[in-house]
C-alpha cells in the first residue's frame, strides 16, 4: 500500500478531482446508460471505473483497499488529462464533459 504522506496526497488529490456527489455520480450513470433498446439495472449502469468511483466515494479513507488506490490514481491522472481540451469543436467538448462525468468529474463546475 501506499505510506502516509503519498496517500493524504492522493486522497485530496482524488476528491478534488472526483467534483461530483456520489448521489450526481450514480443518477449520471443511470442516465448515461439508458437508452430506447436496453436499460440496465440501475445497479449496473455505467462504466465500471464508474462504480469504482463511487464505491470509493463512499468509503472512509481507512477502508480503502489497494484496487480503490489503483482507481484513484487512473482517475487522477485521467482528469488531469483531459482537462485543457484545447480549442476542439464543441461536439467534441460535449463528448469530453460526458467521458469525464462517468468518472465523476463535471468539468464545467467551478
């Protein structure tokens, strides 16, 4: 696992990165998700690495497991990433905001 000083890093660094509720993640992933021809159990709505996010999002900091360490490092990196998207065409920064939500980052929130 992760020493101390490292994981209070990742910790802030993942909860400022991850600027949805879990409540805001679970219905965005129930909506993502839902279409005329198959709609899944709300349970299983979403991107795994969605459910990863809010499972975590869920726990205290003392209970995570070294997977949800794993996650919150791809998620970390994952926003940084992605979050100058440069001049692309605002098809392309609707996709991007809709990709970021599904791991619980809403890039239009201050």
């Amino acid at each position: 696992m992760t020493d101390a000083l490292e994981m209070d890093a990742l910790w802030e660094d993942f909860h400022r990165a991850v600027n949805m509720t879990s409540q805001e993640l679970a219905a965005w992933l129930r909506v993502r998700d839902a279409d005329e021809n198959a709609e899944p159990l709300p349970e299983q709505a979403g991107s795994p690495t969605g459910h990863d996010v809010l499972a975590i999002l869920q726990k205290r900091r003392t209970d995570l497991t070294d997977d949800d360490v794993e996650v919150m490092y791809r998620v970390v990196d994952a926003v940084a990433e992605q979050a100058d998207p440069g001049n692309g065409p605002e098809a392309d920064e609707t996709r991007r905001r809709h990709r970021l939500m599904t791991i619980g980052h809403d890039p239009l929130r201050p």
